[in-house]
C-alpha cells in the first residue's frame, strides 16, 4: 500500500465532490447528507464528513474512505480505485511490496482498457468512412440520431478478417493480448481475426465510463444476429449493465429504473428522453446485475417484448428483483411489438400509456403463472421465492402477499414451507438513526467502551496506552484495533482497518463527543474502570494461582497468595 500516494489523492481529491458524482448531498450541521446508494431509503442517511475524509450511513452502516466509496459505488477492487483516483489526482503511484501476479494482473487490465478505448476510436471512425455507409444507413433506417450515435460511441466494423488486428499492431499491442483482451479470436491453428466483423459496434462501458466490452449486431447477413464480448480480466457479463454508465445520474435522480433487453431498445429510450434506461447483456437478468441497479435506484420497470420468450424473460426478472428487496413494475408489450418499434411508431406519448399501466412485480407473477402453469409448478415458484429471499425482514412482507395471491390462508402456506419460512439467506439489517452521546459512563462492558472513547478522543491514545488499556482488553478484535490505533495514532487509519473496524471508527466519529465537564467526568471514569479492570484481573490471576497451589499440597505459595489477596483492598481514591 502506497500511503503517501493515499494521503496525496486524499489532499488533491474532495471526498464530497466525489461522492455528489452519485449521489445529491446537502449540507446538515456542519457535514454533508444524502440518500445512501448502497441500500434502499426514502430519508437522507449518509452522512460525509468532508474535513476528515469518510462516510458513514446510520441505515446500511456502509462506510470508509473515498476509496471504499468509489470501489462499492463502481464495483472495483481497491486497488483498482486506487488507479484510477490516482489518475484523476494526478498522482504518480510507488510499487510497493506486492505479489508480482497482482502487480501483472493489474498492468494487464489497464493495458486492456487502453486497447478497448483504441478499439472503440477505431469502430467509431470507421463508421464516418465509406466502409460505414451500411450501418449508417441501418442506423437512419433505425432513426438514430447523430448526437445520440455520439453520446454512446456507436461504429461499426467492416468485412475485413484482420482489420482491427492490423490496427492494433500498428498501435504498438500484439495479437496475443488482443486475443486475451477479447478483441479478436484464434482458431485451433492459431490463427487470429477479428471478433467484431461486418457488424453495427456498440461500446460498453462500466460505471467510470471506460469502454470494456462490445456488443455487435450483424447488418448485412450472418449467424449469430447479436455477438458479445466473451469475460475478460476488465469485463464480466453478468456484472454489468448496457447504458448505466450513460443512465446513472437519471436514475439516482428519479430512484426509477427502466431495464430492458436490447441495445437498440436502449438507445431509443434514451433518444424519446427516458434516460434512465439501461439493459441486459445477452444473458439472463442476474443477482450482481440487480444489487448494482439498486444501488441508485428503489424501483426497477422491466420492458419485455410480448411473446412467450418475454414473459418467460420478466417472470425471471421480476422475481430476481422482489428477492433482492426492489419495488417492480412490467411492462408487457403487445406481442410483435419491441421498444424501439414502439417508441418509432406511437412516440413517447404512446410508450408512456404502457408505462403508467405497468403492473405490479409480483401481481404480474402470480397472474402469470396462474395462467400457464400447473398448481404444483406454481407452489415450487413460491416456495423458491420465498425461500430467495435476501432478509428475513422481506420474507415477512411477502409470505401474506404471496398466500393472498395463491387464494391460500397464510397459516397453510407457512406449514407447507415451514423449512424454508424458518431461514433466511442473509441477516436483517435494521435502521438506525444518528445517535446521540451516551451517557458518562454508559456502555463500559466490553471493549467497545474503551475503544469508542480513544476514537472519539485520539490525542488521549498515548495516556490510554501508559494506564494499561491494552490489558483490559478481552476480545481479538478489540486488541487488533487498538494495536492500529496506538502504532499510527495521530495518522489517517481508515486504509488499515477491515470493514466491521471502519464501520465501528466512522459510527463512534459520526456521534457528538462529551465537551467540557462532562467529558472530564467521562474521563476520570474511563481511568477507573481500568483501573478497575486490573485489579479484578490481578485478583483473579492471584486466586487462580492460589488454587494450583494448593492442589499442589505447597503450603508455603499457599500462605503467599493469601497475604497478598488479604492485603489487596480496593479503594476507588487510588484508581484516580
């Protein structure tokens, strides 16, 4: 870990101006708040504390550095986010003792990023030139406009087997980390091409805006219709949506979503002003697609054509987001209709009808399996449900949803799935509100008390640490804490501490600290309970020791210990 590169990104880089990236924050009493993107809420709980660097949500108790915001909020590893805010701050980062395959893997993705953005420059050209007339005139076809084929980097590739090759090469890359880029292909000979060939080329990007993928369609003839980017070091399908990057602040804004499945889709939606449109990539709606969405959003519309593959598609869907605990609507279009068809030939007006008669998610579910399926196929899909569920706490809303929706009594439906009722596959996360100061001398029985009270007041560390803290201490964690806190007291911990440690630092800072009297009393008591401790903790030292000797049948260690536990009295006028 380059710490001076951390503390300079943190110098040049406001953790406020980043965090207004994503999310819109308003100044409260001396700190910044704002809805918090990692959880679903109505009130404003984040809170950002601009002079020392960190974020804390009384909700979800997500929290650190602006690190930790830019990699959650982005979906990066550290490391990753450290790159990038260096290259945004302008900071030069100092190889320090890491794994050289780390340090390989890392070279390799930002070389990749840096192919792809030379590949998107090259498609993207290419469609201004003759050898583009074709998509060109399928995009006018489509009625595509050109700021719209600006805003999401559309081009196109020709006919030629080697043309990106060729320009890579000449860009100084080779055709082997073309290939592990994902670019071009090889065959069993070893020979490679181009990926992308005679195809309308659709960047995709993740949520800094980098090009990581493509999508192309074919536009003259040829099998398959759609080709993607296969998975990557720099891309993983299932991970991404196609638009977000471009859909993001819209859908921050309205707290409403609209995913679909087609990149056509996409763009028109985008191009009839529904900018918080994004969607799929080729392959099934799934978990990681859904938790990132939900991190801007609390409602997800799904569009899906009207044919027995799009009500396959939007059962699937819906169902993944209710789990996931996020408000749905579906949308159904007619049958033979898309978006984009739609959108081309009855307007926004028109589009806008369906969209105000979107059907609840999991009404839309129950009808459509009452519809189509048989009973025992329908209890399995509400047992599944049930059971995908992400807290116990959303189990609980829906159990008697769900039996209102099957015309069942939701005693029998809780017998039937007793197994799966009596578990849930994550922990429920409650609330909290900001707190206020405890009381002088509340919450003295574990660790914590201690702990909270050094963070609070860090320039009392080094005394804390002369009366013995370190010995009163009972828990792992605690000790491992307070071992960050005594070896960089004074300095910017937040890197060096694991997620439950930033959670606890960034809480205990976001409390009102004791002031003037009361915190004098605090501290006098903090130095008694420690005092208190030891004492308890020699006692008992003594008196198991006391024990073994006289198991031992050794009188004389016996008589010892005994004078000296006679002698030890506790009188609360010493321990100050």
């Amino acid at each position: 870990m380059d710490r001076r590169a951390i503390e300079a990104i943190k110098e040049r880089l406001d953790i406020v101006d980043i965090i207004r990236r994503y999310v819109e924050l308003k100044p409260v009493s001396g700190r910044w708040m704002g809805l918090c993107p990692f959880h679903q809420e109505k009130s404003p709980s984040m809170s950002v504390n601009s002079e020392e660097g960190f974020f804390y949500c009384f909700g979800c108790q997500a929290s650190g550095d602006i690190f930790d915001f830019y990699a959650n909020i982005n979906g990066l590893e550290f490391k990753d986010a450290l790159e990038q805010l260096a290259a945004e701050a302008g900071v030069e980062l100092t190889p320090g003792k890491v794994d050289p395959g780390a340090a390989q893997r890392s070279s390799e993705k930002k070389t990749f990023l840096e192919m792809h953005e030379k590949a998107a420059e090259y498609y993207s050209r290419l469609l201004k030139l003759p050898e583009g007339r074709t998509a060109r005139d399928y995009l006018k076809k489509r009625g595509v406009e050109s700021a719209t084929i600006e805003s999401f980097g559309l081009g196109c590739s020709s006919e030629d087997w080697q043309g990106l090759e060729k320009f890579l090469v000449t860009s100084g890359y080779s055709a082997e980390q073309g290939v592990r880029a994902g670019l071009l292909s090889q065959n069993a000979k070893g020979r490679t091409y181009d990926r992308f060939r005679g195809r309308l080329i659709f960047p995709i990007k993740n949520l800094s805006g980098r090009v990581i993928a493509f999508g192309g369609r074919i536009i003259i003839d040829g099998e398959p219709k759609y080709l993607n980017s296969s998975d990557t070091p720099i891309y993983k399908k299932g991970e991404h949506l196609y638009g977000l990057s471009q859909a993001r602040t819209s859908i921050a804004r309205t707290k409403q979503a609209l995913l679909t499945e087609g990149y056509m889709d996409v763009i028109s939606l985008h191009q009839f002003g529904y900018a918080n449109s994004c969607g799929v990539l080729g392959t099934a709606l799934t978990p990681e697609q859904v938790k990132r969405l939900s991190g801007f959003c609390s409602k997800v519309n799904l569009v899906f054509d009207g044919d027995s593959a799009g009500f396959k598609a939007a059962l699937r869907s819906a169902e993944m987001i209710l789990t996931q605990g996020v408000s749905c609507g579906v949308i159904v279009l007619p049958d033979g209709e898309d978006v984009d068809s739609l959108l081309q030939t009855r307007g926004a007006e028109g589009f806008q009808v369906f969209l105000d008669e979107a059907r609840e998610g999991l009404d839309f579910c129950l009808a459509t399996l009452k519809a189509g399926y048989s009973p025992r196929e329908i209890m399995d899909w509400a047992q599944g449900f049930l059971k995908n569920m992400s807290s116990a706490s959303l189990k609980a809303f829906y159990i008697p949803k769900v039996a209102t929706g099957l015309g069942v009594a939701e005693a029998e439906l809780r017998s039937a799935f007793s197994g799966v009722l009596g578990k849930s596959s994550t922990p429920v996360v409650r609330k909290r509100e900001p707190r206020a100061a405890v009381s002088v001398g509340g919450q003295e029985k574990d660790d914590k008390y201690f702990l909270r009270y050094a963070v609070q007041h860090p320039e009392h560390v080094v005394e804390l640490s002369e009366r013995g803290v370190a010995q009163v201490l009972t828990s792992h964690w605690g000790k491992k804490l307070w071992s960050i806190l005594t070896a960089h007291s004074g300095q910017d911990i937040i890197p060096l501490l694991d997620d439950s440690e930033k959670k606890f630092w960034a809480c205990c800072r976001m409390e009102e600290p004791f002031v003037g009297e009361d915190l004098e009393e605090e501290w006098r008591h903090v130095c008694k309970v420690i005092a208190r401790r030891r004492y308890e903790l020699g006692r008992k030292q003594l008196t198991d020791a006391l024990r073994r000797a006289q198991a031992e049948g050794d009188s004389d260690r016996v008589n010892a210990y005994l004078k000296v536990l006679n002698d030890s009295v506790w009188r609360d006028d010493e321990q100050h």
